[in-house]
C-alpha cells in the first residue's frame, strides 16, 4: 500500500439532540496541532492532525435524553476525495472535543 499526502482537509461536525433537533457547539472545531509535517489542512503519510471542539449540554438537549455527536473528515489525494478518516472523539464531563485525526 502506498502512503500518500492527504491535502484539502476539512471537518464537518454534527451535533443533534435525541429528537433530532440541531444543537451549536460551544467553541471550533479549532486547530490544535500536527505531527510528522502535516499542517491544519495537509495530513503527511504517517501524520496526526488534532482540532478540538466544545460543547455544554444545555437542559433542553439533556430533557431528550441523548446528544449524538459525529464529526467526518474529509480530504483529497491525487484528485481523489475521501472522507471519514479515523476519528477520535473524547468526552470530558460537558464537553465533548474531537481531539485528532
């Protein structure tokens, strides 16, 4: 397999209520730091990018019982997309970060 440099990266987050309503987030989805040569927008072969992003459970989205939180990455190589690289997402009490990808 061939490892190749991922550029054009971009993040789409998702926050919905257990009823499906549209919740905001608190902060971000913000840059937070890259390993091996990779950038905010570039993933290098063998590269980490992180990027953080908050959100504080209000009382309207708790009353539903569920907040569902996704987030996909998608990005481009040689002219051929690609999305939804590995993602790891961390709860912290309230706050929920997508802290690397």
């Amino acid at each position: 397999t061939t490892q190749s440099e991922l550029s054009d990266l971009t993040l789409q987050y998702n926050l919905t209520d257990g009823n499906g309503g549209n919740l905001a987030l608190s902060s971000g989805p913000t840059f937070s730091g890259a390993t091996a040569g990779s950038t905010s927008v570039t993933l290098a072969a063998g590269g980490v990018v992180s990027y953080t992003a908050e959100y504080l459970v209000q009382a309207a989205a708790s009353a539903t019982g569920r907040v569902n939180n996704s987030a996909t990455a998608i990005a481009s190589t040689s002219g051929d997309s690609m999305s939804c690289l590995s993602l790891l997402m961390v709860s912290s009490g309230a706050k929920k970060s997508l802290v690397g990808i």
